[in-house]
C-alpha cells in the first residue's frame, strides 16, 4: 500500500506494480496529482488502473496501521471507514518538512513561516545579513535542479566578480517530469490557471490523445495500447504557449527542448512553423490541430516565421 497523491506515491506504486506487485494506492481526495493539469491526473489514472493498481479516493488519509503481531501482516484503516487487509509493507508519501529544526534559526533571528520554511527575497537573501538559503528549505520549487540554479546564480552572484551584479535565479516555467507510468512532463500552467490568471476568453487550449507507434504492432485492442495525452496552452492575441502538458512514453526526455522555446517566449505560430520529426510522439506538439492557423506573431527574438533567415552568430571581424 502506498500512501499519497504526489511526485514520489504515483513514481513507487508505478514501479511496484510493474514489478509485479499487487498495489494499492491511498488518496485523500478523488485523485492523484490534482494539482496538475486535468489532462496529465486524468490520463495517469486512467493507466494506473489499466494496469491493476488499485486506487483507494477520498479517503481523508489512513486513521491507523493495524499489526497482526503473529504474521506481521497488516490492516490500513482509512479515515472513510474502509479498510485494506493483508498488507506486508505501507510506504508512505505524504509529503515532508524542512529539516531546520537543528540550525536554531531562531536564535540567528532568521524569519520563517508556516511549515517552518526559511523566507528569502529573489535574491536567496533571509532577512539577516550574510545567512543565504535556497532549495526545499525555502518552499518555493521543491525540485534538485532548481536548488541547483539557485545555487550557480547565488555563487555567481557573491564570487563572480562585477559583471554578475544583480543576477538570480527564475521560478517561473521551471519544466519537471514525474518518473510515473507512463512519464509526465510538464511546464507553465495547468488549463485551470491559466483561465483564472488570464481569463477564460483569452485561452486557447489544443490537446491531443493517441497510442504511441510504438505500441502499433502489439497485437492487443487499441484501447489496451498505453495512451500519450498532449495539451497546450496558449494565452493572448499572439497566443504565447503558457503551458505544456505531456504523459506517455517519451515525456521526459521531449520536455527539456519544449521548455527552451517557452522559456524564450514561444507562440503557437512558433510550433507550428517548426518541421515536425517522424515518427515521434513529440511531432504532435508541432502539429497540433488546428495546425497553421494561429495569428503569424513569434515570440522569438529572430522569427522562424514564413521561412525566415535562420538566425546568425555575432562574428568579431579584425580591424
């Protein structure tokens, strides 16, 4: 039984099950991930249970772990009144806390807020001089590459001389993957907040949902081939991409080129001017329907658009 409906509970019930365990997955409310985009929790749950994991919703998390002391097997209780009998392991993933506990900030006068997480402007700067802190502890994007970043430009910042004055580290449209079967990847906003952001009349969503080519000589139903789920969500008149969403087989490692073109400010016009490669599952992002009909406004600094001239290095020519 894994406990949870984040990153690491959909990541360990994945792999268990594949490994041929029989797994049982604890939500508190209808479904894992709800914090992402619809398209990505509802996909993901759809396969998990394709696949045989057994997903206990709306729960309001486990009351007590019940040991039969001669077997060691075990009884979970949930909080809905039902129960899951004959477990030998419950892993739980229910989240975690910043271990600051042994650094007395307190008596630093370091100012933290609830959840016990240290505040910090742009800068990675507390409110003492001289104390720096980034990464988890801070609460804002819970991932190692970002603590990373922060960690370069904090360095860079303090050590590399004038020409990095000022430089920090950006937590916006910060791409991740969750390591689920199949793999997610995602970045920007979900549907949802992108209409509360930006208004719903202002976003344009196009999805796609198909079995990856993969799966074309399995001689199964189609609807037991694993799905790939792609959405796209664009906002403005220029329909600038703020967010991209993908599950299936390939996600993760399709996600880092997507995530430069958003980072650079990408429209639909942009994918859509950008030659697809066949036969991938990323050629869908470029060909999304309806493909070619978005306003011809680029994001892009040297627009693709029309056949444009491909953009040129600066070369120093001798004087």
């Amino acid at each position: 039984v894994v406990v949870g409906a984040g990153y690491i509970a959909v990541e360990l019930a994945g792999v268990l099950q594949a490994l041929g365990t029989d797994t049982s997955l604890v939500v508190r409310k209808g479904k894992a991930l709800r914090e992402f985009d619809d398209i990505l929790a509802d996909t993901l749950d759809d396969e998990m249970q394709r696949q045989g994991i057994n997903v206990f919703r709306d729960t309001n998390g486990v009351e007590k772990i019940e040991v039969d002391e001669a077997t060691g097997s075990k009884t979970v209780v949930l909080n809905n009144g039902e129960k899951i009998e004959g477990v030998d392991t419950v892993l739980m993933a229910t989240g975690r806390a910043p271990l600051v506990g042994p650094l007395n900030l307190e008596g630093a006068g370091v100012q933290q807020k609830q959840g016990g997480y240290i505040v910090t402007n742009e800068y990675s700067e507390t409110n003492v001089d001289g104390i720096f802190a980034l990464g988890d502890v801070c609460g804002n994007v819970e991932l190692t590459p970002m603590a990373i970043a922060a960690g370069r430009r904090l360095a860079d910042r303090l050590f590399g001389g004038p020409e990095f004055e000022g430089v920090k580290v950006s937590y916006e449209n910060v791409p991740t993957v969750v390591f689920s079967h199949p793999p997610i990847g995602t970045i920007g906003l979900s549907e949802q907040q992108a209409i509360e952001k930006y208004g719903e009349d202002n976003i344009k969503v196009y999805r796609s949902k198909f079995a990856n080519l993969y799966y074309g000589p399995w001689q199964v139903e189609p609807d037991d081939k694993p799905k790939t789920a792609m959405k796209l969500v664009c906002a403005g008149d220029e329909e600038l991409v703020v967010g991209l969403h993908v599950i299936g087989m390939g996600a993760d490692e399709m996600l880092q080129g997507f995530g430069i073109a958003m980072k650079m400010g990408a429209t639909k016009a942009d994918f859509d001017s950008c030659v697809a490669i066949h036969p991938t599952a990323s050629e869908e992002f470029v060909t999304l329907f309806p493909w070619g009909l978005s306003k011809q406004e680029s994001g892009a600094k040297v627009s693709p658009l029309n056949g444009a001239q491909t953009a040129e290095p600066k070369i120093a020519t001798e004087a």
